[in-house]
C-alpha cells in the first residue's frame, strides 16, 4: 500500500494523557462558590485580546502568529521569568518589526515552558453585571503537570476570582457556542476523567461552565488519536493527544457548525482515509440530529479535509507511519481575522493547494467581515496541535445582548 511521505521533520508529541492514578494539587487560592449566572463567552464574540504563551522552541510560528494579529488586534503574551528576560522577547518583536503598542507582556513563574494555553489556561466566567471569575479544570497532561498553577497564578495576579472544577479538561477538547451549548468526545473525556461516569462529568460542564445542553460526539479523527493506543490501521499510529474536538469540529457562530469531511477522491488515495471518513460522518450524524439550547438544529458547513501526511518511524525496531494532527479547522478567531492553516509549499502535489484554496474560499464565505489569513503550522502539526491549540481567547467584559439565555435550571442532553 502507497504511503505519502510529503515532509521529513522530527517527531514530539505535546501532550500524552496522564497516568490514571493521580492526585490532583490543591492550592491555597480561595475558590468561589458557584454563581449560575457565570457563563463563557463563544469565541466568535468580540475579544480583549488572544493570549499566546512563549516559548522559544515554537518562536517563529508565535512570531508570525503575533505578527497578524497585531496588525487589527491585541495580542497578551505570558511569560515563564523563570526562563526568559521580557528584553529580550521585545527585541524579537522589534526585529520582526510587530507592533508592541497592541501587546501586553504578563510574567508567571514555573519551571518549564508550555506554548499549548488553550488547553491549561484560564476560562473567563462572566455575567450580565459584567463580574469576572476565572474557571480551571485539571490538566490532563503528564509533561506539564505544574501547569495547574498557573491559573491561579494569573488569578492573584489579576485579581480575578477563582472557582475550580473536580475533573479534568482541555480547552482544545470542547467546543461552546456561547449560548450554553457544548460539545463534547465520549472518549476523551472517559479516558482523562476515569473515575467519573458520562452523566457525573456532563453534570460538572453543566454545574462549572453554565451549560444548558450537551452534544456527545463519539471519537476523534484518527490522526488524532494516542500514539499509545497501537496502529490505527496496519503500521499506522496516530500523533495527537487522543481527540480533540477542535481538531475536526467547531462552531462559527451560536447556530453554525464547522465539520470537517474527506474528498470522494481521497478514499481511492489510501484505506487511511476511509477510517477518516467513517468517523467524521458518525460525528456529521449526531450533529444533524441534535438541537441547540432552544431546540432549534445547527446548520452544519463542511471544510475539506487538510492533506494527511504519512510520515516514517520506528517502533520496537518495527519500520511504522506516524500522522501529523493536520486540520483546516485548528483555526484562529480575532475580532478581524480569521487565521488558518496553510500546507501547500513548492514541490507538493496540486491536490495539496487546491485543498488549501476551497478551505479559504468556505472560510471566507462564512466569515464574511473578517479577513482570512494562511500561515504554515506544520511545526505545530508535529507536536500534536495547532494554531487554535497555542492561543486562547479572552472576551471583551460587556453585558449579554441576551440576558435571560442563561438559567439555573438544567435543560436534557441532546
């Protein structure tokens, strides 16, 4: 069987799942009681800034990231002084010629760097009298375990108060609308919250993050799955960090959701791709049947699949393929931009650039007033994630243009 072997880049993982016997670290910082008013803003919603984290190993792509976005938004880099001197941070910026006026700089301490924010980094409760509270799950990934302090670091920091849930979540594992919809993987969530059941972790979304209705999907796309887990399909393994959602599957707006599907032509290329296929139309069947908060359905757009690289290894002295976590859908929102993986370069197959072109053409479609904008995330690719899994939102403070979504009463799953 053919294998595409389009790149030749040396293989991290950024995150695998955390051995199931753990204790989770308990801070002094004072958690709040829970008000049912808190909800988190979708990120479609107008923003204060896209936080990013430093990281020297991942520099370039945080430059050219931070780079866009400051030409019409405002970006807030964290940095590890454990590690790194703010003057020198600055003097990258500068050389590439990014505009420091629209980027705060915020110090934290731990011991290592940790450029995937999205996943460990704050969740911004608010409600319509315009009160804040930071919201933190516990990390899930062994690398970086320390990183369940920096919440509460940016916390006292900020002032902020801090409530704390009992189990454990990635922001790149669920997806809101900011209506009070969610969705979420089955498998995921069962693997890093082990000691709950579906309906105990459903109900802790319910309780923490204000969610009226809970859309389960079943898995993730393989290229996503755990290394761990063995071959996909003959001598094939995944590279990621065993389903996230973001991966394949967003909303563009409360009542739109993003989908990711397989070409017709790319199920002749490889049996890879059917296994691809199978499981994106699983998930495409639950979402036509589910409903939003008020009962309504979704419309549901599909965005091509990015290309899927086979990429050489070995295993146990095996000769194995490993596949980069690719996807138009690991995307970035600001209030201007939407910025997207690109993954033609000279030298590939046109299949690789007419992908890319139909992906900007939906993606243009869809946001309508933002500008679309390509960059190279392969690196990121490599590490198991993206350019969605490197930034994280923070929402404009503003009252709900639509006080009464938000009830303490639970509404049933979908």
């Amino acid at each position: 069987m053919k294998r595409y072997n389009w790149n030749t880049m040396s293989w991290k993982n950024h995150g695998s799942i955390f051995p199931l016997i753990i204790i989770f670290l308990f801070v002094s910082c004072r958690e709040q009681s829970i008000d049912d008013s808190l909800s988190p803003i979708a990120e479609f919603e107008e923003q204060e800034s896209t936080l990013l984290c430093w990281a020297p190993n991942h520099q370039d792509i945080i430059l050219q990231l931070t780079s866009e976005i400051t030409k019409h938004d405002h970006v807030t880099i964290f940095y590890n002084e454990q590690n790194h001197k703010l003057d020198n941070i600055k003097s990258l910026l500068k050389e590439k010629k990014i505009r420091l006026k629209r980027i705060s700089f915020i110090p934290f301490k731990l011991e290592n760097d940790n450029i995937w924010i999205r996943d460990y980094g704050p969740i911004f409760m608010q409600n319509g009298d315009e009160n804040v509270n930071v919201l933190t799950f516990g990390y899930p990934h062994e690398a970086n375990q320390e990183y369940n302090m920096f919440n509460e670091q940016y916390s006292a920091k900020m002032r902020l108060p801090f409530i704390r849930s009992k189990i454990f979540s990635s922001g790149g594992g669920r997806e809101i609308n900011g209506r009070g919809t969610i969705i979420l993987i089955e498998g995921y969530e069962k693997q890093i919250n082990p000691g709950f059941s579906l309906e105990e972790i459903e109900n802790e979304y319910r309780l923490k993050m204000n969610q009226k209705n809970v859309i389960w999907l079943k898995r993730g796309i393989p290229q996503d799955d755990s290394f761990d887990n063995g071959p996909i399909l003959d001598n094939i393994y995944g590279n990621g960090v065993n389903w996230h959602v973001d991966e394949f599957c967003r909303f563009a707006d409360a009542k739109t959701i993003l989908l990711a599907k397989a070409d017709p032509k790319d199920l002749k290329l490889d049996d890879f791709y059917q296994v691809i296929h199978e499981r994106l139309e699983e998930s495409y069947h639950i979402l036509k049947k589910s409903k939003d908060q008020d009962g309504e359905p979704f419309e549901i757009v599909r965005v091509p699949l990015a290309p899927v690289i086979f990429e050489q290894g070995q295993f146990e002295s095996a000769n194995i393929y490993y596949t980069p976590v690719t996807s138009y859908l690991n995307y970035v929102l600001t209030n201007k931009s939407v910025i997207i993986p690109s993954y033609f370069k000279t030298g590939e197959p046109e299949l690789v650039r007419k992908k890319d072109d139909l992906a900007r053409k939906i993606f243009q479609q869809v946001f309508k007033n933002r500008e679309v904008v390509m960059l190279d995330a392969s690196e990121l690719n490599y590490s198991g994630g993206g350019l969605h899994c490197i930034t994280l939102s923070k929402p404009k403070i503003r009252k709900y243009k639509y006080p009464n979504i938000f009830k303490s009463k639970r509404a049933t799953k979908s």
